[in-house]
C-alpha cells in the first residue's frame, strides 16, 4: 500500500530543497524550485499553493522578486545577478578554450559542473569540468585539457577533475550532494552522453523526482559546436598510438599527483582508476551535507516556534 505524504512532507520538501541552495548562496526561482525539489512531486502551481497555505513555511522561506530564499536573506537576489553577470563574462572569456577541449580525441561529453555551472561565479571561482570519455582515454584526454590550458595561459582556473569512461557510468557515491552535482551539471557537448549518464544513475529520481535530464534548463547550448568533425578525424589518426598514449599518460600523470597526495585534504574523494579520474582533493562534501541538516534542523524549529507563538498571542 502506497505512503501518503502529508501537507507538512510538502512543507518540508520545500523548506530543504531552498535551504540547501542558500548553502551556494543561490535563491531559486519557481522552476529551478520545481527540478530541484528534494523528495517530492509537486508541480509549480502546487509549490505556490503549499507556500502560501503554510504559515511555518513562509515564517522559514521568502519569496519574493520571482525568488525563493531563507527569510532574512534578501541580499542573496541581488548577489545572484551579480554573479550571474560575472559568470556569463567568464564563460565568453574561455568560450575558444571551451571548443577546443570539446574537439579534443575521444571526448564524448564536456559539462560545466560547480559554480559555474550554476552561474554562481565567485571573484575566486574556478572553470570546473566534468568529461566523459570514449573508451578508457580518461588520462590522456585529462592530459591534454590540461595542456590545452597551459597553452592559453589559463591553467589557474581550469579544473579538470572528474573525468570517467562511457564504459563506467555509475557514481560510486549515491547520495543527495552526488545527486545535486548530476542535475547541475550543463553539457557544452554530448547531450546523449549526459541523458545516458543520468539514466546509469537512477538515484538521482529518488532525490529529485521532478528533474528531467534534456530539459532546456540543463543544457549550456543547445547545438553542438561546429568543426566537430574535426574531433573525429583526429581519432582516426590516433587510433593507432592512442593505447600507448594512454599508458603514457597514466603513468606519468599519476606519479604527478602521487608526489602531491600529502596536500590533499579529502584523500577519500580521489579516484585514480584506469577508468575514472576524480580530483577532488577538497572535496566539501561532508561539511555541506552536515551544514545541511543543521540548517533544516534550526530553520524548520525557529518557523515552528514562531507560528505557536502567534498562535497563541492571536
């Protein structure tokens, strides 16, 4: 027999899903609302009439300017547009770098992932990537990205840090912060390979039953940029000395980041797998989902308190 959620499950849903965006200092519009709602089915017309119907709800979260955030928290509107603007500055300013890491042999999906892919640059912020390979050619395609970037002067902010094979595309994390990097992710190319990545992920549904991959929100572009013939031509000529290349790579590159294994700050979120390349050596992934429950936690009490007590003073 099938659960019934309650009005307050509705609530809840609601609550979560803006307190973990204001975790990036992100307030949500209805749509975004809708995709990104945590755990629960609810359309826009719905998500309108829980927020307005619950007292609780709306002494937690305001909505205002078209924008969902945690009351008391207005400047984040203002600070949105503003990275908005920066964001989209930063992209037109790597656009021909970007197209080149797309035509590069053997990739078969380049996404924004993090805050750029939000379009929530900070001042400091990074040009954050996740790729997906054809064939195990994770360490020479992150190899020559990295060239790639050195050659434009932009090896800085160009990070590289997640690459995996097309032949393995399940995360091994399934969790709701995995889930979140998944549907935020904006391809610049291969937007079958993300579709097919989504779908190798099924755990994604069960945090976010309301996303779906294709949608127009969760592409960067919509067409695919032009010359991409070319990548396929360069893979005819490399398919002879590709293998080696690879083990080449493998080898060196790992010694690389072997050397440098004493700074890393979250050794547990790095994977040097033949098949699957993650760099995430200060991986914020604990304290975000431990800040999160904490901020559910204090936020839904304080409305909960707040709406007894106008109760009772009424």
């Amino acid at each position: 027999m099938k659960a019934t959620r309650s009005p307050r499950d509705e609530d809840r849903a609601i609550a979560r899903s803006v307190l973990f965006a204001s975790l990036f200092d992100y307030p949500l519009t209805l749509a975004q609302l809708r995709q990104t709602l945590i755990e629960s089915v609810q359309t826009p017309s719905q998500i309108l009439s829980t927020y307005l119907s619950s007292e609780p709800l709306q002494a937690a979260i305001d909505y205002r300017d078209g924008f969902f955030f945690p009351r008391g928290c207005d400047q984040l509107v203002e600070e949105r547009r503003r990275r908005e603007a920066r964001s989209r500055a930063f992209l037109h300013h790597h656009r021909v770098l970007l197209r080149l890491i797309c035509l590069i042999p053997y990739v078969r999906m380049v996404a924004l992932s993090g805050s750029i892919a939000h379009l929530n640059l900070e001042r400091s912020g990074d040009l954050d990537l996740f790729i997906v390979t054809r064939g195990r050619r994770v360490w020479s395609v992150t190899v020559a990205v990295l060239v790639l970037a050195k050659l434009f002067r932009r090896r800085a902010v160009v990070c590289a840090n997640f690459t995996m094979a097309d032949t393995r595309l399940t995360l091994d994390q399934q969790d709701l912060f995995s889930a979140s990097q998944i549907i935020h992710l904006k391809p610049l190319v291969g937007e079958e390979m993300y579709r097919r990545f989504v779908a190798s992920n099924a755990f994604v549904g069960r945090f976010y039953p309301n996303f779906r991959a294709g949608d127009p929100a969760s592409m960067a572009f919509r067409r695919e940029p032009r010359f991409i013939w070319i990548r396929t031509l360069l893979e005819r000529l490399c398919a002879w000395p590709s293998a080696g290349v690879e083990a080449i790579c493998r080898w060196g590159y790992r010694r690389h980041l072997l050397r440098q294994a004493a700074s890393w700050q979250s050794p547990d979120q790095v994977q040097l797998d033949i098949d699957c390349l993650k760099l995430h050596t200060q991986s914020h992934r604990r304290s975000v989902l431990d800040r999160f429950e904490r901020t559910v936690s204090d936020c839904m009490d304080s409305a909960d308190r707040g709406a007894v007590m106008r109760l009772a003073s009424s």
